[in-house]
C-alpha cells in the first residue's frame, strides 16, 4: 500500500519538473535534481526493506 502511494507521489512529482510552461523553462536542472534524490532515497529504502 504505501509502495503504491510513493510511486502516484513520484509520478506527479515528474510530471510537475517537466519544464512545459514558460515561467518554468529558466528553472534549470535544480527540480530534477530533487526528484533524482529524492527517487535515490526512495530506491535504497525500497533495497533496504524499510518500505
């Protein structure tokens, strides 16, 4: 159940770092780059079975 609920939450967390609107495309890599932790935390917890 909550392995489920972490991927819908990665999901939307790619969908909102796509760089599709104007205001967002001087962003740069800095919410990809936040995504990509935080899916590194979430693979060793998977690896590590604490989820």
């Amino acid at each position: 159940m909550l392995g489920t609920i972490l991927i819908v939450l990665l999901i939307l967390a790619l969908l909102g770092v796509l760089p599709r609107w104007s205001h967002s495309r001087n962003w740069g890599y800095y919410p990809s780059g936040g995504l990509g932790l935080i899916l590194a935390v979430v693979v060793i917890l998977l690896l590590l079975r604490w989820i």
